[in-house]
C-alpha cells in the first residue's frame, strides 16, 4: 500500500514537472533563444525539478520513519551530487538526440505497427531493458575499468533515495549502451509506455531508500526487486557481494545464479571498506579518471 501511495505521488508529481517544462521551453523559444537551446534548456530543469520532486516524496516516507532528523547528512550531498550527474547526462543526452535527429535512418520497429504487440509492448519493453540492464551493471563489477566508474555509488554509506546518485560517466555510459541503441530499434516507444514509464523513474529512488515501511512482501521478492533487496547488493561485507544485480525484475539473478533472497527487512550497512568517501565536486568528477587509491577493491 505504501509503494502504490509512493507511486500516485511520483505520478503527479512527475506530471507537474512535465508541465515547467513544456512551459520553461516555449518561453524561453518566445522570447528569442533557438529551439535548440530553449530544448536543452527546459530538458536540464525537468531533470533537476524531477529530481528535487522524487526525494521530497520519498523525504516525507523516509522522514515520518526516521523521525524528520538530520536533513543535511541524509539529503544534501546526495541531491548535489545527482543534480550534477543528471545535468551532465541531461545535456549530453540532448545533444546526442538532437545529433540523431538529422541523421536519415529508419528504426527497425515502430510503435504505430505494432497491431496486437502493442497491448503488451509496455512488458516486453521492460523485460528487454531488464535483461540489458542487468548484464551492463554486472560488467560495471566485473570489469575493472568500469568499476572505477561504479565504485562512486558503491562506495555511499546510508543510503537514502536522494544518496542514490552514480557517477555521471556511469549515466553516459547507460545512454550510450541501452538509451541511443533503443532509438535505432523502435520509433516513439513513449505513447505505449505510459503504465510503467513512473514505475521505471521511481525505481531508482525507490531502490536505494532505507525504509522498510515501503518494502514489498517477501514473497514479491521472486519477481521484484525493492529497496531490502538491493541493499543487500550494496552491502559492505564482502562476502555479500555479487549478488542481486537487477534493478526491477529479480528473476534474471535467479536465472543467471546471482539471486539471495532476503529472509527478513533488515538493510545491511552498505559501502566500501577502505575506500575515501567522495570529498566534493571535484572529487566526484575526477575521481574514477585517477590512480586507483584508498583501497578501491574490485567490486565482483
């Protein structure tokens, strides 16, 4: 009941922010910026308003749990770090679209073709982007490089919706990997997309928060994966560690023998052992680009 409540929240909530940002970008095309950069422009504050609007949600959840204490260590340094990702990935995000946009190329699908299939496109959308999902995140363990990368989300400790956050090369990564290919794939998925397109933003917040009011039951746990599940992922023990890499569907980790099913709500105390906490922006930004330091550990 409290995940559904989460989720008709974020669903306004992220109406809302659609709307600035309708608006946001026809004011600013009115009053005499390109439709490139009033596009950029109104892409970047949606990015930041929908951030702001999902850990204010999950802050009123989180709070009422925690007591409404200590909102700088749970919230600041998360929503800094992530407004940065997303502005970073936001921007290269448009500019790659609208690269795309003036390359001739015919998508190998479209959604207006798709007769019956379109009745349960939503599914086999998030079953194929689950998959993908699952296989690039267990490379951002198991290849060292690209651990680099990840070890700046492992390494958090109390982990909360808004300290959530990845590196933004991480986020660049995921659209170059799944995002841009899906275009060449399919044209226009979004109309088809609408009963789990909240359900696909929310996740990530959802996923990280450490209230286990809003837990699934266990049982659910065979096909879904919530916050007492990954947290499990990100626990600081060792020899925890290599499991329960789907972000949604927890069925692949059955499938591909890296599943272990919590026996009851308890959040492991997460991060990375001898690694130095991020210190600040340029930290953050720089950090997986320098000598690997401070015990950064290979994250399998």
């Amino acid at each position: 009941m409290t995940f559904a409540l989460l989720l008709l929240g974020a669903e306004g909530a992220l109406r809302f922010v659609g709307w600035v940002q309708d608006e946001t970008g026809w004011a600013l095309f009115d009053a005499g910026y390109s439709f490139e950069i009033a596009g950029w422009a109104a892409a970047l504050v949606n990015a930041v308003l929908m951030l702001l609007a999902l850990v204010v949600l999950f802050g009123l959840f989180e709070w009422r749990q925690m007591g409404f204490r200590n909102f700088r260590e749970r919230y600041a340094q998360g929503l800094f770090f992530g407004a940065t990702a997303l502005l970073i990935a936001t921007s290269v995000q448009v500019f790659a679209f609208s690269w795309l946009s003036a390359v001739e190329f015919t998508p190998l699908l479209r959604t207006d073709s798709l007769g019956p299939v379109a009745v349960v496109f939503p599914i086999l959308y998030m079953l194929v982007i689950g998959f993908f999902e699952y296989w690039l995140h267990r490379a951002l363990h198991d290849v060292p490089i690209l651990w680099r990368f990840h070890a700046v989300h492992h390494q958090i400790e109390h982990m909360n919706a808004a300290r959530s956050y990845s590196h933004w090369a991480q986020d660049v990564l995921y659209l170059a990997v799944i995002t841009i290919p899906l275009v060449f794939v399919i044209e226009a998925p979004q109309q088809h997309l609408a009963i789990i397109t909240t359900f696909y933003i929310v996740s990530n917040y959802y996923m990280h928060s450490d209230n286990p009011a809003v837990s699934f039951p266990p049982v659910l746990r065979h096909v879904l994966a919530d916050n007492v599940y990954h947290h499990y992922h990100h626990s600081l023990a060792v020899e925890d560690w290599g499991r329960n890499y789907c972000s949604f569907f927890s069925f692949y980790d059955r499938i591909f023998g890296t599943q272990h099913l919590p026996s009851n709500e308890t959040l492991h105390p997460t991060g990375i052992a001898g690694y130095e906490p991020i210190s600040g922006l340029s930290d953050y930004l720089t950090r997986p680009f320098r000598r690997a330091h401070n015990g950064a550990v290979d994250g399998s």
